[in-house]
C-alpha cells in the first residue's frame, strides 16, 4: 500500500488575517490571564509555576549547549559582541588551573578590550584563535599568582588598588580624564579596569611578597685592594658604612640615598630578575642581613655590600617560579585556541 503526505498549501492572501488573529489570540490571553490566575487553586497554580520554571531552564540548557557546541568548535568568537554576551550568561568552563576555574567570560573580558583597543588604535591582531591563546595564557598566569598567594596568605587588598588607580589618576590629569581614556581607547568602564588592576596586582605581588628580594646598600670602587681597605676601616670601627659611601663609592646615583640600590621608583627592594650584575645578585641574596660582604667583582668595578632587609621566600626569579607553578599545579584545558 502506497503511503502518500498530503500537502500542505499556505495562502499568502490569507496570511495577514491569520497573523492577526495570532495576535488577537496571544492579547486575549494575557488580557484574561489574571481573572483565570484568581479561578486557580493553590495547588494548580504551583503547578503552573513549575511547569512554566522547568521549560525556561530547559530552554536554558537547550540553548547553552548549542552556544556552547558553537564556542568550543571555535564557530562562535569570544572577542565580538555576541560572544562576549553569551559567554557573560553561561559559566562554560576554558581551563581548571589547581582549584581555580577560567571562564570563556574571563576570555572575553580580555579580548573585549585587545579588540576595542586595535579597533580604536587600527591595529592588525592576527589570527584571532592565536589572540585566543595567549589571552588564554595570560588569564591562566593570573590564576597561578592568586593560587600562590593564597598559600603564602598574602592578598591584594581594595586599598592595593585604590593606591594603583590614584597614581593612574595623577599621571593622567584626574579620575574623569582617566574614565574619558578607558571608555575612548578600550571600551570598558573604571569598575572593569579595577578588575585588571587587580589581576596585575597579583602578578606583582607574587613578585614583591612571594619571591625572595632584599634591600641592599653598595659602596662602588675601582680596585679589590681599595675595597679590602675600606673594608678593614669599617671592621676596625674607624668608619661607618654611610661615610664610607659618601666618601669612596663611585656610585654618584645610589649615593644620594646612602647606596641604597633600587631598579625603579616604587620599591626599594630588587629581585633576582632586577636587570642587576649576576655576581652582584648572587652575593646580595647569600648575605647576611646587616653584615658587609665583600669585595665583590663585576662588569662596574668591585663591590662592598650591606643587606638591610629581606622579603619573601622563594629564590627564584619570576620566569623560575612561573615554570615551576605550572610543573606542581594540575592544569585541565577545556577550550583550546
């Protein structure tokens, strides 16, 4: 027996009065729905209450997956705005870093101001699945600084972030030109770049509290022998360590500020990847602290040297420990650029 589909025939002259009489029935409904919500029963109308709650978070689910089949075939860009939008609605996960997730929204936040900024800037970014992966790499190394922070109790406070964004202000003619800059050259607001602040802030944390760094004076000579006699001065008592700079070092920077050696404006502390000579780096780090040590040779002449004060644990510079995070933490890749 021969099975046949009967037609179906659409009536474009007819089309209108039925698009009408939707709408007329669609408007008597919700015009009647609040006299057919009183005839209901508590019992009915909890029912209705489910029933509608179970189909939006169907239709949530229903239209994650098929979103999210889009993200990670890499159909559906985090950096434009669809992207960015949807993957700010669902936690769909890029990576699990140790006991810290990233989001594909933690992905888009980033890219949403790289692509605002080569927009505004006229910028060539490339392959947009290779800003993907270093967007991806970047996020990830914000994850592996908070991770080591919160071992070593250390945090970064609003007060951290208030400090950084009064510099900003004043380096930038005030809080309303700053807000002007943000919004013109990276689209986003004050409240979104306090959260970049913020992870910035962890990286350079880990850097300050976390890595060992010391705070170190030098006295900066031509020769061993000229060293070894200051040296005997200040062992003998005859002469103290400040007037011993004033009076011999070479080092006309440092010695405005007692020999104090520093890398940049903000710390008086330097690392091991402070940009310093090696051999002055390493006898720093292996001194004792108040002790003079030396003399010590470098590219600039010899070295006496006294550590006033030491910071973190770790002797490592920031390369080492980034390395060695990434061997001990277990890291889970979900979405790969």
């Amino acid at each position: 027996m021969k099975i046949t589909t009967p037609k179906v025939r659409i009536n474009l002259k007819n089309l209108p009065v039925q698009v009408k009489a939707l709408l007329v029935g669609w408007k008597d409904y919700f015009v009647n729905l609040p006299a057919r919500a009183k005839s209901l029963t508590r019992k009915q109308i909890r029912v209705k209450i489910a029933k509608y709650l179970f189909a939006i978070v169907l239709v949530y689910f229903i239209v994650g997956i098929l979103l999210g089949t889009g993200f990670y075939m890499k159909k559906i860009p985090l950096g434009n705005s669809f992207g960015s939008f949807w993957a700010s609605i669902y936690p769909y996960p890029a990576e699990i870093v140790g006991l810290k997730a990233v989001t594909l929204k933690d992905l888009a936040k980033q890219e949403k101001i790289i692509y605002y900024f080569a927009g505004s800037t006229g910028s060539d970014l490339g392959n947009r699945l290779d800003v993907d992966k270093k967007v991806m790499e970047t996020v990830e190394e914000v994850r592996l600084a908070q991770s080591t922070l919160d071992k070593y109790n250390v945090r970064v406070s609003n007060k951290d972030v208030d400090a950084i964004m009064k510099q900003i202000e004043d380096e930038n003619g005030g809080a309303d030109s700053v807000k002007s800059l943000l919004q013109s050259l990276y689209g986003i607001s004050v409240i979104e770049f306090r959260s970049v602040v913020k992870d910035q802030l962890a990286k350079d944390k880990v850097k300050s509290d976390v890595l060992k760094t010391v705070k170190v004076r030098h006295i900066l000579v031509d020769s061993e022998d000229k060293a070894k006699e200051i040296q005997d001065k200040m062992n003998k008592k005859e002469i103290s360590f400040k007037n011993a700079v004033t009076q011999f070092s070479k080092d006309t920077e440092a010695n405005k500020n007692g020999g104090l050696v520093t890398t940049s404006t903000s710390s008086e502390y330097v690392g091991r990847d402070s940009g310093l000579a090696k051999e002055f780096v390493n006898a720093a780090f292996k001194a004792k602290k108040g002790k003079v040590t030396g003399p010590i040779k470098t590219e600039f002449g010899w070295h006496l040297i006294v550590v006033d004060d030491v910071k973190g644990s770790l002797d490592m510079n920031y390369e080492e420990w980034l390395k060695d995070t990434k061997a001990h933490t277990i890291l889970w890749r979900l979405y790969r650029p």
